[in-house]
C-alpha cells in the first residue's frame, strides 16, 4: 500500500503543533481533487471536512439524547 504523509510531526509552526498523517494514494488523489476544486491548501480542507463531520455527529448525537 503506498502512503503519503505531508505534514512534519509535531512542526512547531505559527504557535501550532503539527501531528503527521499518513494516507493511502487513492485518498490522497481525492484529496487533492477536491482541493482543487475547493481552492484550499489541504491542511485547510481536512479542516474543513473534520469540522463538518465533527458537527454532524454531534447533532446526531444530541437527537438521540
């Protein structure tokens, strides 16, 4: 399985710590697709999609309650 990381481990950078993470090519391609698409870094778009996510399970948590 080939993977690529693009992020430094624990990067100090703009008073931010970085964590790598690797992901299989077929991710990385769609990805990058919708970057492009997007018009965003792929650090911001991984944002992006986990705070969406994070948003939506959570809702879906609190119907349940």
């Amino acid at each position: 399985m080939c993977v690529k990381s693009y992020a430094m481990d624990e990067l100090l950078q703009d008073n931010k710590i970085r964590k790598s993470l690797a992901v299989d090519l077929k991710t990385y391609q769609m990805l990058q697709e919708i970057c492009g698409m997007e018009r965003r870094s792929k650090i911001e778009q991984l944002k992006v999609l986990i705070e969406q996510e994070h948003e939506r399970l959570n809702e879906k948590r609190a119907v349940k309650i």
